[in-house]
C-alpha cells in the first residue's frame, strides 16, 4: 500500500497512544480510581472525554465491542470515579510512562517539547465534524507537561482516525464482526484475540464469515479471496484520505519533521514489547524512511 502522510504518522504516534492500554502506569492508575478489572479501567480511560455518557453511545463510538461488553463497565464505573477525575489520572499515568520508558533527558528535552507542540497544532487543527470521540478529545484543556500534551494531541489524532475507520466501515456495509474477520484474515490481528476481547460468540463470528464467503470475499479456509483483499485495501485507503486533514494543517515538511521525531518514541515502545501479539491495533510496520 503506499503510503500516504496520515499512514506514516499513525504508524509512529499508535505506539506511543496505546500506552494507555497496555503500559502498567494506566492500569494501577485505574486500579487507584477503584475501577474493577481491566475492561473497566479501560472503557473508563478511554470513554472519560465524552463525560458520563450513555453507554449506548460508547458502543457506538467504539464500534467492535459486543453490548454486554460495554455494559458491564459503564455506567457503573461512574460511581467510582468522575470522568474529570479519570483525564486527570490517564495524563498523570502516561506522564510516568513515558518518563519511565523515554527517560527523564528525553521527556525534558526540546526536541520533545517540539513533538508535543507539532502534535498539539495538527490536532488542534483537525476538522472533527461527524467524528464523536475525536471532537470530546480535542474540546479538552491543552496540558502543561509536555508529556500529557504530546499524549493528548496523538489521542486527538488516533480517534479522528478512528472515527474515519468506522465512518469507511459503515459506509461500505461492514458490521463490527465482518471488520474484525477481515482484519483478521488479513494476517494484522488474531481472530480468536479479537473475537473474545471484544466478547462475541463463536455463532456471531461464524456467522459473519459466513456472510462474507457469500459476498465472495472470504475463501473457504478462511483467509481473503481477492475480492477481500480488494475490499480491505479499500477499506484502508479511504481511511487514509479521510484521515489526512490534521496533516496539511502542518504541510509535508513540518509533518515529516514530527514522523521523524516519532520514530525513535515508537520504536521505544515496540521495543518494549508492552502491545501483546495478535493485538488489536494491526499495526505490523517495522521502521522504514520517513517521508513521502
């Protein structure tokens, strides 16, 4: 696939977002809140920017999860704590992740603040109309710390690409099952990782391949046909072009300039090995020249 400017950055600032998911800070952050479980801390961290909202809407905002997924996380983890006391506590875990993993001359230095400042411009200036959980994280107070800024801005930017995601999906036809089946017939995820952390059924799976062989788009053992590859590719190009604004708000130079300063952040994550194999996020790059 060729790579377009909104592909490069993702494939950079995803790491460093989902440290929120998988870095220990968030989750003994979650655990100090009271949240119960995992699932809890994680539908509360990521949910916080939309206030106490229903969880009907959550569902909706996030796509993949089964109901009762959701449902058993919210709105019970309100009574735990408030959304305003969960943003405070989500910066305050990615500002010692980040400390931890990046070191404390790098989290301080003005290269950093640099990144956190080009981020915060691109995300600041993105257009969040139709896109439910980038515009409640974009409406948020801008940080001090560079840390929690930088964090803020590529969480601004990864839910814009995610609302884009779901905006494609929806459009095309595909069901929050069918997406997950052909992502992972695509080899960027584990089926089973995702059927069950997303708490579907083995019939609600079964099922939704079974549409997707019907369509012609899934071959009998279960990896794409062309016409699936065709559809996947489609899925993420058009995901790509609707996810491409935030940049030219920076223009190719400045914007090559925050992939560069990314990079050595990612691979510091990756490198850490926090994102457990088969996870959902799909990223499977590897380090490869920055720019167009």
């Amino acid at each position: 696939m060729a790579e377009t400017m909104a592909r490069a950055l993702w494939e950079r600032y995803e790491p460093v977002h989902d440290l929120v998911y998988f870095a220990p800070e968030a989750r003994r952050a979650a655990d100090g809140l009271g949240m119960r479980g995992y699932w809890m801390g994680y539908f509360a961290l990521r949910a916080a920017p939309l206030d106490a909202a229903h969880p009907a809407v959550v569902r909706s905002c996030f796509f993949v999860f089964h109901p009762s997924r959701v449902a058993r996380a919210l709105p019970d983890a309100w009574a735990y704590a408030a959304p305003a006391e969960v943003l405070a506590a989500r910066w305050e875990a990615m500002d010692a992740a980040m400390t931890r993993l990046f070191g404390v001359d790098t989290v301080g230095s003005a290269a950093f603040t640099q990144t956190a400042d080009l981020a915060w411009e691109a995300a600041a200036g993105a257009d969040t109309t139709g896109r439910v959980l980038a515009a409640a994280n974009q409406a948020l107070e801008r940080p001090d710390r560079p840390t929690a800024r930088l964090w803020q801005a590529l969480t601004t930017l990864r839910e814009h690409r995610g609302d884009s995601h779901v905006a494609v999906l929806v459009s095309l036809g595909l069901g929050p099952v069918e997406a997950m089946v052909l992502k992972a017939a695509a080899g960027e995820s584990d089926g089973s990782f995702l059927r069950e952390t997303r708490k579907w059924t083995r019939e609600d799976w079964a099922a939704a391949e079974g549409r997707l062989r019907a369509q012609g788009r899934l071959a009998a053992d279960g990896s794409l046909t062309s016409a699936g590859r065709a559809l996947r590719a489609e899925v993420e190009a058009l995901t790509d072009a609707a996810a491409e604004g935030p940049w030219t708000v920076l223009g190719a130079e400045r914007g090559a300039r925050l992939a560069a300063l990314l990079e050595p952040l990612a691979r510091t994550v990756e490198e850490a090995e926090l994102l457990p194999p088969g996870n959902p996020v799909g990223l499977t790059r590897r380090a490869h020249p920055v720019g167009r």
